[in-house]
C-alpha cells in the first residue's frame, strides 16, 4: 500500500473511519484522523489504537485498507 493511498484515507472529508489489513492477518482501525500518523521517510506509521495503545506499521505491511464494504483499496501486487 503507498502512503500517498494512506494519506489520501486519513485526508478525506468528511473522514470516515477505516481498517488497515495488515500481511500478518491483523486489522487495525483508524478511528479519526488524528490516529494515523506518517513520519517523514515514511518507513513507518503510528497507529493509535480505539484502547489507547498505539503499533508501529511498516507500510509495505498494508495489504489493503478501507471500511468492509465495496470501497476497499487493495494493495498493488
């Protein structure tokens, strides 16, 4: 997944709220935007976690993003 897609998620007005698949089979949800943070070389990104904890992500680690329904993004193979 690119980080441009990712921003471009985060960005949308009006935000709505979206799961990251991640390879590992973990699904992480973006509940705001400001729970989704790049950094500047854009090696990783901060999730902010619903509970309050937070998880590193490589962004190659993306599979797919988007909510459940037909609008989800899939990673580029």
């Amino acid at each position: 997944m690119t980080v441009k897609t990712l921003k471009e998620l985060r960005d949308r007005t009006p935000f709505k709220p979206f799961e990251l698949q991640l390879a590992d089979g973990n699904r992480l949800t973006v509940v705001s935007t400001d729970h989704l943070f790049f950094f500047p070389t854009h090696a990783e990104l901060l999730v902010v976690l619903p509970d309050g904890g937070f998880r590193f992500v490589d962004p190659a680690q993306v599979v797919s993003a988007g909510s459940n329904g037909p609008g989800r993004v899939k990673h580029a193979s």
